[in-house]
C-alpha cells in the first residue's frame, strides 16, 4: 500500500513538473498547443457523440469564444449573463451567446442573488472557507464528524487518524466563526452574527449552465488557467487541459497561460473589451494589463475580499453604481428582527474598510 501511495505521488510530481515547463514556454506555443489541445478534445467528443459548448463569463471565456471560432470550432457560448456587470452583458448578445436563467426554486421561482444570501448566507473568503464555515454554523449529528476535523485538524478513524489536517480551519477564521463548537470542543471562539455561505456559484451559474448541457448532451469549454490558482489549480495540473472522467467531462485550452498569454491573444483576435476592464495596455515594463478591473464577477461576491488593497471590488462598485453599492452595503438582507443589512456588517466583522473613499481622499491630499 505505502509503495502504491509513493508511486502515485512521484507520479503528480512529474506531472506538475511538466505542466509548470509548459507555463514558462514562449507564448506561440502556447497558442498552438492551445489549438492543438481545443481540436483534440472536440474530435473525440464526436467519437463519444457528445456535443460542446463553450461557458462564458468575463474577458477570459470570451477570448476563449472567439479563439474556438477563430480555428474553426463554431459552438454554442452559454452564460447566465444576467449576473455580469452590463458591459459585459453586452457584449455577450453582441457576440450571440445564450442566456440563462439562474436556477429555479422548489415554488417555481428563480433563485437571484438577494434570495441566496438571504437564505443561505454571504458567500466570503473563498469557497473552501464558506463551506467550512457553513458546516459549522449548521451542526448536525451527521456532520458532527467533519466539524472536529474542521476545528482541530484531526480526521478520525474515517480520516485515516491524521492530525493538524487540511481540514482545519485557520485559527483566524475559527476566532470569528467557530462559536457554536464552544461547548463540544472546550474553545472560546465568537458567533458571527451572519451567515456564510458557498451555494451561491452552484444556484445561480453552475446548475442552470449544467442543466442545458444535460439537455443537449453537451460537455464544455472552460476558460480556466492555472496560474490564477484557487482550487482548481491542482486539477488542472494533475488533469491538463482535457479531462474525461466519470462524473466530468471538460476542455480548458488556456490551462497552461498566464495572464500575459491571454491578454496578448485577446489583443491579437481584437477581442472586443467589455468597459468594465477598460482597456489593455503596457506599462513601462512591457507587461500588459487591463486599466479598469482585472477579474469580474458577481457585484455582491466576496471571495478573496480579505486579499485586496483598498480601493477594493466594493470601493469601485461605490464609484460606477452608488445606489447598487448602497443596497449591497446596507440593505440586501433583513436579520432577525426585520432590521435591513447587508455587506457592510460583514466587512466591519472581518475588519475590512469600506466606509470611507480611499481614492477621494488620496486626490485631496495630492
């Protein structure tokens, strides 16, 4: 068994050695072997006959759209448009692409951004880190098992008997939100007094894009890099750009690019900038960059707030929508007592500034 367990390690190492020799090569073959790669997993899906169709999101998945076009793949382009800021939602019905409705309810309504975090909690840190902490703030006895591995490291029997596990929780996330454990683990943490969550990718992007694929027999691809990191970065190195596998089957051409690679080739396709980006351009160094947003999501997302510099995400939104900014900060969700909340409580929990204007404030001192 440990020989097997070492093989297999040795195993992904060499894997990820390989894959990181591709990161670093020149970007002409990048594109090629992007190219190469697009062709390959198309051409077998006819052989498995699947169709595909390409997820599309921000300026990465449609620089992936039109690079498929550019080399002769002409598929579908899937998005719940309606969550992107509307500069890419035009660019979205200007390029064709298919929009979604998010998923719908048990009652037959559909799930929206307000109704998820009303139900289910703010999605904050990382997605890894919501779901821990929803595990947490939703005990059961079926989930007691998990939540000791959460809070001390120890996996149990079940875990294989590991000590200071993955699985734990960092100690500055348990001091905030590992409270309701105080009593079965003998700690002294706090209660937040909102609730986390991660659902919301699945509910309002994942699921409505999973249920069309289903029904057209359709598998997709994915505008994916490994050098933005996050939990996909491992699978994509151990996996490579095509992946067949039971439960998931998936392209990711760009897997090997950094962020270099995919700016370049959205300049070389004039690959049309939503505004929210502003445009791509060189800094003195030669390296190119996007003078507005560098990556786009979901107005009301907070996975990785706690990472950025001030002016952050929310600073921003403050400046292109105040009254969109204002319902996020203040008023999206009712607690307990009926009273109005929002993101605000939340950033002020976590100790992160949102209150004042950095960027006003940095104009009046220049």
């Amino acid at each position: 068994m440990a020989d097997s367990l070492d093989s297999s390690s040795i195993e992904n190492e060499k894997k990820i050695a390989s894959f990181r020799v591709k990161q670093q090569m020149p970007y002409d073959f990048k594109v090629k072997y992007a190219r190469i790669r697009a062709w390959e997993f198309y051409n077998e899906c006819e052989k498995r006959d699947l169709d595909c169709y390409v997820s599309v999101g921000g300026l990465d998945s449609i620089t992936l759209l039109l690079f498929l076009r550019s080399i002769g793949i002409d598929i579908p382009a899937v998005s719940v448009s309606s969550l992107e800021d509307i500069s890419i939602q035009k660019i979205h019905k200007e390029l064709g692409v298919i929009s979604l409705l998010p998923a719908q309810k048990a009652d037959g309504t559909r799930w929206n951004k307000q109704k998820l975090i009303q139900e289910f909690g703010f999605p904050v840190l990382s997605k890894e880190i919501a779901r821990k902490i929803e595990l947490l703030q939703n005990p059961t006895q079926n989930n007691k098992t998990i939540r000791h591995a959460i809070v001390t490291g120890e996996t149990g029997e079940y875990g294989g008997n590991k000590k200071n596990s993955r699985m734990k929780l960092a100690q500055k996330w348990l001091n905030k939100f590992g409270g309701l454990e105080n009593a079965e683990e003998g700690v002294n943490y706090k209660v937040a007094p909102f609730k986390v969550s991660s659902k919301c990718c699945y509910y309002l992007k994942e699921k409505p894009c999973e249920d069309w694929a289903k029904a057209h027999n359709s598998v997709p691809f994915l505008g994916l890099m490994a050098s933005e990191g996050g939990r996909r970065q491992k699978a994509l190195m151990l996996n490579g750009c095509n992946y067949f596998g039971k439960g998931t089957i998936r392209s990711a051409p760009f897997a090997i690019f950094m962020r270099q690679d995919i700016l370049q080739l959205a300049i070389d396709l004039n690959v049309p900038v939503p505004s929210i980006y502003g445009t791509i351009e060189r800094d003195e160094g030669g390296r190119l960059y996007t003078t507005g947003e560098q990556r786009t999501g979901c107005s009301m997302c907070g996975f990785g707030i706690q990472l950025e510099k001030r002016p952050h995400r929310f600073d921003r939104l403050r400046e292109r929508n105040p009254k969109e900014w204002e319902y996020w900060m203040l008023n999206c969700c009712l607690d307990e007592n009926g009273h109005p909340f929002g993101w605000g409580a939340v950033l002020d929990y976590l100790n992160i500034g949102w209150r004042d204007m950095p960027n006003a404030e940095k104009k009046e001192k220049d």
